[in-house]
C-alpha cells in the first residue's frame, strides 16, 4: 500500500520556528508590542503577511500599507540572516531516520509549508531528494488553516485527502489537515496541539511499527 505522507517544515523538519520568533520579535520591541513565546504559537503555520498582522493585532496598532511592507521585508531580511548557515546538524532528531524508512518503503513524501524561504531551507540541510513534491508559500494563496496547500502537495502525489498523513508543530496546520479529511499528526506540545489525531513530542517518539500501521490502515 501507498499513502501520501506530508510535512511540515518549520518545527517539524527543522527548527526554524525560533528564527521567526526571533525575527518577529525585534519588529514587535521596535513597535513598543509586548510579544511572548505564547503570543507566538499564534503565528506558527501562518504565512508572513498573516503573521504581522496578528502582531499588530496584538499591540492595536493601525499602520499603513507602506509601512507594513516595509517591516515585512525587515523581518524575511533577519529570517535570512538567521538561516544562511544552516546545515544538517539542523535537521531535528528522529526525521531523518522516518524519511529513510518512508523512502525505503516506497511512500511518496511531500513538503507542505507556508514558507516562501522552504527550497533555501531544504537545500541547505542536504534534504531536497527525499521529497516527490514540493508545495511551499510561493504556491498557494490561501494560509492554513485553509486546507489548500496539504490538498495540492496529495494531488501532487497522486493520492486522495483520505490516503495523506499530515506531520504539523502548529495549530492552524493541524486544523488544516483536519478540514482536508487528513491524518493529522501533532509534533509538540500535546496540550497546544489537541486538535491532532495523534500526538508525538518529536519524531524521535515515531517508530517504525507506528509509520507501518499507518500505511495499512
Ligand atoms: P516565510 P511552516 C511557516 O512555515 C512558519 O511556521 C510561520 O511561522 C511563517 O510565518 C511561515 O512559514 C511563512 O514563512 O516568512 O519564510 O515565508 O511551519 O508552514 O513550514
Ligand atoms: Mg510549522
């Protein structure tokens, strides 16, 4: 049997999560937004223009287009900055051995991430073979937990909502994999993520006899 397995990439194949945090964070201090690591959980999944827009949110601040655009590059400018000497040490415990297993027995494996920097990230972590397709930011237009970007990366590998397991660390991509009718893996925080279907700490929890069961089922 065949299933299409999925990921995230932000906080479930690396952690880049803490580069936005960082990120956000300076654009929030400059803004006077008192912005924490709960705060943030908010944002996880969300795409960049989203993000700041919950941030303003947050401190009820109006501001105008030109200046939104402005901060938004600041922000992907630190991001980068953060992510330009990433390497393999990168990659977060116990992936790498589920995507050997997955590709050693034959399941198609795609990206699917809000991100628009995923193909950088990929790239430099040494990753980019595993994956029979890749659905990042650039793809889609609308943000999780719109279910769109999980339902293009199926249609991608040729397999139905019904057939495709969904690896997520945030809230909304866990709603989103609920809306397309998919399995829906929580990594993190079972309490933050109790919307998931199942739930890991970290892919170092996922044994093989769990992956296989989710094949056969
Ligand atoms: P970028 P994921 C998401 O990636 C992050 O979780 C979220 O925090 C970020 O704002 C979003 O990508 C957009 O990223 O600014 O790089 O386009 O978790 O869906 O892989
Ligand atoms: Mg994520």
């Amino acid at each position: 049997k065949q299933k299409a397995f999925i990921f995230d990439l932000d906080g479930v194949i690396v952690d880049t999560a803490k580069y936005h945090y960082l990120a956000w964070q300076k654009i929030a201090n400059r803004l006077g937004i008192y912005f924490t690591h709960e705060h943030n959980e908010l944002l996880k999944g969300v795409s960049r223009v989203q993000s700041l827009e919950i941030i303003l949110g947050l401190g009820k601040v109006e501001a105008s287009q030109e200046d939104k655009d402005t901060w938004l590059v600041e922000k992907n400018e630190d991001y980068l900055n953060y992510i330009t000497n990433m390497e393999a040490d990168e990659i977060l415990d116990g992936v790498l051995p589920v995507l050997e297993w997955l590709k050693e027995s034959n399941q198609p494996i795609a990206l699917g991430s809000a991100s628009k920097n995923a193909r950088p990230i990929l790239e430099k972590v040494g990753i980019m073979d595993y994956f029979d397709a890749i659905v990042d930011g650039n793809d889609v237009t609308n943000a999780k937990p719109d279910p769109e970007v999980f339902l293009i990366a199926a249609q991608k590998l040729g397999k139905t909502a019904q057939d495709s397991i969904v690896f997520e660390d945030s809230v909304a991509g866990i709603q989103a994999a609920n809306i397309a009718g998919m399995v829906s893996i929580g990594i993190g925080d079972k309490s933050v993520l109790n919307e998931a279907q199942f739930n890991f700490k970290n892919f170092t929890e996922i044994h093989t006899q769990f992956l296989q069961t989710l094949v056969n089922k």
